[in-house]
C-alpha cells in the first residue's frame, strides 16, 4: 500500500515538474507609440508654454540644448533658422536586439529621426518624426508593427520599446533643458 501511494505522489510531483517546464513566458506586446493622423508615422509632438520668455531666448536655449545634449552637434544639426526661430536635426541612436540565453545583447542597428523644435514668444513646439532603421536603403520604424512581413521578428516588439524609451528621455531631457531656469553661480558670494 505504501508502495502504490509513494508512487502516485512520485507521478503527481512529475507532472507538476513538467508543466512549469512547459511555462514560456509570453513576450510582451509591442507599445504603441504616438502616430500622425494624417502620414501615420510615429510622431511625438508637443507645444509647452514658457510664460514670460521671448521667442529669441527661447530659440538661444533650443540652440544651446542641441549642442549639450548631442555628442555631435554640428553633424546632428542640418537647419538652424535664427530668423524663423528653428532649429531641425537628424541625430541617430543605437538599439539593441533582445538578450539571448545567457543575457547578452547584441547590436541592432541604428535609428535615425529628424526633432524639430521651433520658439515663438511664450512657448516652444518640438517634433519628432521620421524614425527609419538605418542600413542600406530606408526602412521606417512603423513597419515593425507589420506581423506580416517575411522579415518581421519578436525583436522588432523591443526595437519599439527602446525607441520609445529613447524618444520620452530625450523629450523630458529638452523640456527640462528649456523651461527651468540655470542656477548663475555668483562669485561675489564666498
């Protein structure tokens, strides 16, 4: 009797052995980034207000975030119009593919976007768009929500989700830059 009953707790213990083998994690699906009504590309836009500031101080401190937040400026930015208060860039970011088995991650390419951010008397507006896969021809970013292409993978789900982690740091980057006010450092108080 004990034999039977040591037996069917050994066939219960497998079975519940196998089935949490048999568990996959089921892989998160992919964001929704902000699109266009109109091109439906992914766009993140914005206008912020900044009471009390001139479209010329505006434009210097846009200016001025392009050059500290880009390792590369002069290579990122491709119009800077002082009259119309604009500035338009393509920068570049590197995305990774997802982790393999043992946690390593390889290189995925990069991203290019074209932000523009354009200053008038109390407020800025910023635009990013344009978002492709760089390699040898353009590929653009929404096609990674595209299941049915042949060259479709579960990578593109984290392509995705790194793009817009990378587009939501930069944006809280800028509108951080942009409305709060530098500390002067005055070097009469010692």
């Amino acid at each position: 009797m004990q034999k039977i009953f040591l037996a069917a707790v050994l066939a219960i213990a497998i079975s519940f052995t196998a089935d949490a083998q048999k568990k996959i994690e089921t892989p998160l699906p992919p964001p929704e980034l902000p699109r266009d009504n109109v091109t439906n590309k992914i766009t993140y836009e914005e206008v912020v207000d900044v009471q009390g500031k001139l479209s010329d101080e505006l434009y210097q401190k846009i200016l001025a975030w392009f050059k500290m937040y880009y390792k590369n400026p002069g290579e990122v930015i491709r119009e800077n119009d002082s009259i119309g208060k604009s500035v338009m860039g393509k920068p570049r970011f590197r995305i990774s593919n997802p982790p393999d088995k043992e946690g390593t991650r390889s290189d995925g390419g990069l991203v290019q976007y074209t932000i523009t951010i354009a200053a008038k008397d109390g407020r800025f507006k910023y635009t990013l768009t344009d978002f492709n896969w760089k390699g040898n021809s353009y590929y653009a970013c929404e096609k990674w929500y595209d299941t049915a292409l042949p060259s479709h993978t579960t990578a593109m789900d984290e392509y995705l989700r790194q793009t817009d982690n990378y587009a939501k740091t930069t944006i809280a980057d800028l509108k951080n830059s942009i409305t709060n006010e530098k500390q002067v450092k005055d070097k009469n108080d010692w």
